[in-house]
C-alpha cells in the first residue's frame, strides 16, 4: 500500500499534498493527518528558502 501513497511534494508546480492519505508513518488517522501538515510545512519552508527549525530540548 505504501508505494501507492504520495509525497507532500507534488508534481505540479507550487502544489502540496497534506493528509493521511499521504506519505508518512501512520496510516489514515489523525496522528497521520497531523503529522503530515507538520510535515508538508517543512517541505513549503525549504521550497521558500527558509531555514529548518532548531527543535528546542
């Protein structure tokens, strides 16, 4: 099932995927859907130019 969920990264230009549906460690549930915004934001950052957040102890 994995290698038919896609990437936050789409192919079309300036376009994300966000949700459970997507690629990441936890299959149709919130903490996937969850997990997957932190995650296409991280991507949306690096797109702009914008550094990787410092995770603080």
């Amino acid at each position: 099932v994995d290698k038919y969920r896609p990437d936050q990264i789409s192919p079309v230009k300036n376009f994300f995927l966000c949700g459970d549906y997507t690629d990441q460690k936890y299959l149709a549930s919130m903490e996937g859907a969850a997990l997957s915004g932190k995650q296409v934001a991280e991507k949306v950052e690096l797109k702009l130019g914008k550094p990787k957040a410092v995770e603080l102890a």
